[in-house]
C-alpha cells in the first residue's frame, strides 16, 4: 500500500514540474490535462503527507521517551503517543478508501428518473415529493436542476420526470438512490383515514458527454409532435414536442417542455446519450445488470429499498437497515444522513472484498 502511496506523491510532484514547464503553459489543452490530473491526486497526497508526519511524530516522542524523564513528563509523553497512534490509525483507514478503485461516473451530473408505480393517484403525487426532495437536496449542496421532460398527473405529481442535476460530485453522492421508494399515508381524498401504501421509483443516470456516446444520426427516427398537459390537453398548436427512437436498440425518448424543438430534441438527444452509457456500461458489467434491476424494480409495493411512514413520522431504508425519525426534514431535502450511511457501508463492503 505505501509503495504505490509513494508512487502517486512522486507523480504529484511530477505533475507540478511539468506545470511549471513554459511548453506546457502556452498549451491550453496540455495545460489543463496536467492541472486535472494533478487536482485527483490532491485528496489522496495530502492524506498520505499526514500520515507521515505523524508517523515521524510517533518516532520522535517514542525516542524521547526512552529518555530518562520525570514522572509528569512521562505521562505527557504518553498521552502524546496514545493520540499521535489514534491519529495515525485513522489516517490509515482513510487511505485505504482513498485507494479503492474510484467510479468513473463519480464526478459526473446526473440524469435522474422518477416514476410512479402503485397507489394510482397517490403515486403521483409521491413522486412529486420525491422530485421536490432532490431538487431541494440539490439546491443544498449549490446544484443547479433543470427539468428534461415531465408528465403530470391529473391530480398534481408526475406520472414521470427526468431531471437534470449539475454538480461536481452530484453521481458519487445520488447514485445509491436508484430503486422502489416506497410511501405509506393517508391520501387527503381518503375521507375514512386508511393508510395507503404506494410506490415511486428512481433511476440515476451518470449524464453522458458526446465523447462518452457516439450516437449514428441515422440510427434514429425523430417524431415531432404537439405538446400535451396534464389530462392530454394540447398545450400549444406548433409541433415543437420530440420524440427520439434509437432503432439499434429501441430506446424511447421524448421532450416537450420547451417551446422551441430545437431545444426539446436537445434534452432528449442527452437522456438518450446517458441511457446508452448506462446500457453499455451494465452489458460490460453483467453482475452490475441484475443490481440495477434489483434496484429499479417495476414499482410493486414488495420491491423497496426505502420506506416513508408518515403516521409514524419515520424512514427506513432496507438495504442497510437505517431507520429516521426526521421524515420531514427528508423531505425538504436533508438527505445527508442517509447517503453518508450508504457511502460508508458501500466503502466498507469493497474494502473486504480488497482485503
């Protein structure tokens, strides 16, 4: 583990040299290569430069307590090493998890998908809780959203919403998010006060570049439409709605939340790219395929990774057996109790499996 420790700092030192090379300043291109690869290995050198001056630290108070001292110095002494070796034992554990194999999509924004599953009306309506709760997550961590494509439901809520979130990190952080959300309340037209149990669930896309997705223009077939609202109303007489069929693979896409076609065919041209990255990603992958789907599910009221039990006031996600008694604190977006739990337990698991 130190050696290739130590053979990251040299290539951290290196990239500085280079950086400091005129040829390497008058190139743009070449400049901000070294300056990216230079800001990934930051996080991981500054651990490991800690870590070794502690461990000098160590040695150093080691040495001197082999010193003939005072009682009370001894004891300070002591104490100094007892903290120096709980400090160094953290900072190896840190630097365990900064060497795992990093996700490629970590850094990346994110498409995300909503549906509602079971529960009729009651679904739609969840999912527009669930929609305003990362949206507001989002608004929390300074990341910007913007809607790609929605359908509404009758009622309020969505009967589907694809979001973008713009944010360095956004995927590292949403990505465990995918699967059935599961609520159970009761509905404000139930006039008898039974619970209802109904059903949303989410996808989370890493937002794929053109580089990551070359898509063949004349692989698709682009539909243009009229534009529809809640309860199939036409929202505006100019065809400016898209729809993209990818015929290879026989994804779907649609936008019509912007006035101008142009844009509409814009959003979709970039779900649609994040959807093949992710279809691509899942085939090279194939234990990965059976998670996804495992995760996303169909929106049965018996596939869940989380419940929200407002007459209890609580939530529970099953996957790591959390329960929260802040529902409605999660809801207004303050997830990062949740997403922590997950990211240490996911840590964790890879750090067995290493080991």
């Amino acid at each position: 583990m130190f050696e290739k420790l130590q053979h990251l700092e040299d290539r951290y030192e290196e990239l500085n040299v280079l950086m400091s090379d005129p040829e390497v300043i008058n190139n743009p291109s070449e400049l901000q290569k070294h300056a990216k690869a230079q800001s990934e290995l930051t996080e991981i050198v500054e651990a490991y430069r800690s870590y070794k001056k502690v461990n000098e630290e160590l040695k150093e108070a080691r040495v001197l307590l082999d010193d003939k001292l005072d009682p009370d110095m001894k004891d300070l002494v002591e104490m100094e090493i007892e903290e120096l070796e709980e400090k160094k034992e953290k900072l190896e554990e840190e630097l365990k998890i900064l060497l795992l194999p990093k996700d490629p999509n970590d850094e990346k924004n994110v498409i995300m998908e909503i549906r509602a599953g079971a529960g009729g009306d009651e679904a739609g309506l969840f999912a527009g809780d669930l929609y305003r709760m990362y949206t507001r997550y989002a608004e929390t961590k300074g990341w910007k959203t913007e809607i790609m494509s929605a359908h509404y439901s009758d009622v309020g809520g969505f009967k589907e919403v694809i979001f973008l979130i713009q944010g360095l990190g956004a995927y590292s952080r949403l990505k465990f998010e995918s699967g059935v959300h599961r609520v159970q309340r009761v509905p404000t037209t139930e006039s008898g006060g039974r619970i209802h149990t109904s059903t949303a669930t989410v996808a989370v896309l890493p937002e794929a570049e053109e580089v990551d997705v070359q898509i063949d223009p004349n692989e698709l077939r682009i539909d243009v439409f009229c534009s529809s609202g809640p309860g199939g109303q036409s929202v505006n007489t100019t065809q400016s709605a898209v729809r993209i069929t990818h015929i290879p693979t026989g994804l779907v896409v649609s936008c019509q939340d912007e006035k101008s076609q142009h844009k509409n065919k814009d959003k979709a041209l970039k779900v649609l790219r994040s959807r093949l990255l992710e279809k691509a990603q899942e085939e090279q992958m194939g234990e990965l395929a059976a998670t996804r789907k495992t995760q996303v599910g169909t929106g049965d009221r018996s596939e869940r990774i989380r419940t929200y039990n407002f007459p209890q006031g609580r939530v529970t996600d099953h996957r790591i057996g959390l329960t929260l008694h802040k529902l409605d604190q999660i809801l207004l977006g303050e997830l990062d109790e949740i997403i922590d739990a997950l990211i240490t337990i996911d840590q964790a698991e890879k750090l067995k499996q290493v080991e």
